[in-house]
C-alpha cells in the first residue's frame, strides 16, 4: 500500500488575539477557570480575514517550501483539499478559491471535505487515494476554519473553547510507513450547526457528553492504528490530538505511562481550531526543530458527526 509523506507545512492566524481576560468581558468568566478547565489561555479570531484568505495563506506557504525543497511545480499538484465546517462560501468551495488564488493548473481536483474537526484527517486519506487512482504525485490539504462566525457569544461555556486559523500541507504519494482510520457515528445531538438558510447558525454543544466521547475514542484510535502500522508506543516519535482541550489529551496521556512527553500541545495559544489544529500543530512542531526526517508521527482527530480517526505517517 502506498502511503503519505509531508513534505511542507505552512500556517496562517488572524492579527487579532483575543485573550481570556478579554473574554471575560463578552461572558461571564475568567482567565482561572479557562486555564484550568481547558488550557487556552488566548485565541486568534478573524476581524478583516476568512476562511478563505487564511487558507491560502497557509498554502501559499507550504507550497512554497515545497517547491524550495523538492523543486516540484505548481502543476505538480493534482488535488485541493480543503477539511472546513466554516467556508467563506457554500459554493464555490474554498479549494476552488486557493486552487485560482495560487495558480494551480486546471488540471486539479479541488473540492472541501466536511468531517469537523476529523477533517484533516479524513482529507489525508482522500488525498492518498485520489493520488493512487490518478496516479498523482503531490496534493494540497488544508485544514480551514473561522469558527467566530458561528459561535454564541453569550453562551460561555462554548464560545471561550474555539479560534479562527489554517494550517496546510503538502503531501507526496510514496512508499512511507502509512495507517490509516476513520469512523463515524451519526450523532447530531451533542455537537452540531444548523446549516445555510436555517434560522439558527450557531455552534451547540453538550460538553460533557463530548468530553466523554473525546477520551473514549482518542484513546481507541490511538491502539487501533498502532495494531494496524505493527508497533508499539515506543516505536513512536509524537502523538499529535485534535486540540480541544488540554484536560482530553492529558487523561488519554495518563494511559501511556512514560510517554507523556510525545504528546504534544498547543491549545493554550489558539483554543480549538477544528480541522486546522493539527495541521497548526505540526507546522509549529516542524518550525520548533521537533520533527526529523523519518520520525514516526501518530495523529489523532475527532469531532463532529460524531466522527474520529487516526494515522501513522513518516516525516
Ligand atoms: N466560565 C465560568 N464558568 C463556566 C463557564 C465559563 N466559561 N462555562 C461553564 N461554566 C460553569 C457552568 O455553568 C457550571 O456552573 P454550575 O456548576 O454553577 O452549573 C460549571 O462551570 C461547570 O460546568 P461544566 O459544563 O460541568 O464544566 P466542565 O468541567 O465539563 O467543562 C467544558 C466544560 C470545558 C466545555 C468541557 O466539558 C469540555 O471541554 N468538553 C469538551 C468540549 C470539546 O472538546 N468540544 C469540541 C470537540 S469537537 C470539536 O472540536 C468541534
């Protein structure tokens, strides 16, 4: 089987940083509370930017430092993905504004996949099998949200956990150490948004239920893709979760004694960035000098629909 390998990596956030205390004005609650329940301490949220000019932003760099690092060329890329739950517009889709806005080929199958904050990683196997069955080289995955759009700033125990960013890579099609999973469940209770033309366009969410759930599947897509790639906890160089809140990864941490340290985390500078967090979260690892060339990477997503998945890549 052929897998993925990342060869570039780029981010973009919004200027504005909105901190804790600064939500404390909007809702009631505190900078304590946040802290502790969660682990943000501060969030990036759009004033002039959106979905789509961070997006490409993020692209635009990842593509980049591809193109520095293997001399590839734009027309190089076969596919545009971009993983929302929060496009600019309904049609067309935000792939289609990065493949024009960074002078793609036409050539390119640009399409937005909407699996939450899953999305990047169910995008990273979209990507593997388009490239297989077009026999492609090279795809673009982003991952692309402006979450403040649809947050209830009055409701608290909600509109404190979220931020707006993008995180983008791109992927090659090779011979790399690759395992992948996704699963879905159907639930609409518990974390949903009501979609397009409806009266109510806000984020609900029970967060108990979803923290139980969080805990439950982070921890089974963890083993289950370890069965799958045929190592161990050890063998593995970082654990990359969804970040949405520091209090899910360090309960599902705690169940790998003397590995704690794999997992790394970044929620307390942007909150949670949906189906940008990992993507975020592995071009701050790459600009930290944390990742080497052949590293063992699992990563771990879940979310809306309810809907989670896992993958072991090779950097
Ligand atoms: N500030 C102060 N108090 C608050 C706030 C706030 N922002 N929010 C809630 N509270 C209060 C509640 O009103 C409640 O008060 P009460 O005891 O007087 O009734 C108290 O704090 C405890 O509320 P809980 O909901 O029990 O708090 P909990 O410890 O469960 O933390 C939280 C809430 C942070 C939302 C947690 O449940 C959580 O993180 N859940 C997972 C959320 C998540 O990950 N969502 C996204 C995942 S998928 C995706 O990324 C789209």
């Amino acid at each position: 089987m052929k897998g993925i390998h990342i060869v570039a990596t780029g981010r973009a956030v919004p200027k504005k940083i909105v901190t804790n205390d600064d939500m404390s004005k909007i809702v009631d609650t505190s900078h304590e509370w946040i802290v502790t329940r969660t682990g943000i301490c501060q969030r990036h949220i759009c004033e002039e930017e959106t979905c789509t000019t961070l997006a490409v932003e993020a692209a635009q760099k990842a593509l980049k430092e591809a193109i520095q690092k293997e001399g590839i060329k734009p027309e190089d890329i076969k596919v545009v993905v971009v993983a929302s739950v929060t496009s600019e517009y309904s049609f067309p889709s935000t792939a289609c504004l990065v493949q024009q806005a960074l002078g793609l080929s036409q050539d390119t199958m640009s399409f937005d996949i909407g699996a939450a904050c899953s999305g990047f990683l169910y995008g990273l196997e979209v990507c593997r099998s388009l490239l297989m069955a077009q026999e492609g080289k090279y795809a673009l995955l982003i991952g692309s949200e402006q979450l403040s759009r649809v947050l209830d700033f009055t409701e608290r125990s909600s509109c404190i956990l979220f931020g707006d960013g993008a995180g983008a890579a791109v992927l090659r099609l090779d011979d790399s150490l690759y395992a992948h999973r996704a699963w879905s469940d159907g639930n609409k209770d518990v974390l949903y948004c009501k979609g397009a033309g409806q009266e109510e366009m806000k984020l609900r969410m029970e967060g108990q239920d979803v923290f139980k759930f969080a805990v439950r599947v982070l921890k089974q897509g963890l083993d289950t893709i370890l069965t799958d790639g045929e190592i161990t906890i050890e063998d593995v160089d970082y654990v990359v979760c969804h970040q949405a809140n520091k209090r899910i990864i360090e309960h599902v941490m705690k169940k790998y004694p003397g590995h704690e340290q794999k997992f790394y985390m970044n929620i307390e500078n942007y909150a949670n960035t949906s189906g940008a967090s990992i993507p975020i979260a592995l071009d701050e690892m790459r600009e930290e000098g944390l990742l080497q060339e052949g590293m063992k990477i699992v990563l771990v997503g879940f979310g809306a629909g309810l809907t989670w998945s896992s993958a072991l890549i090779t950097i």
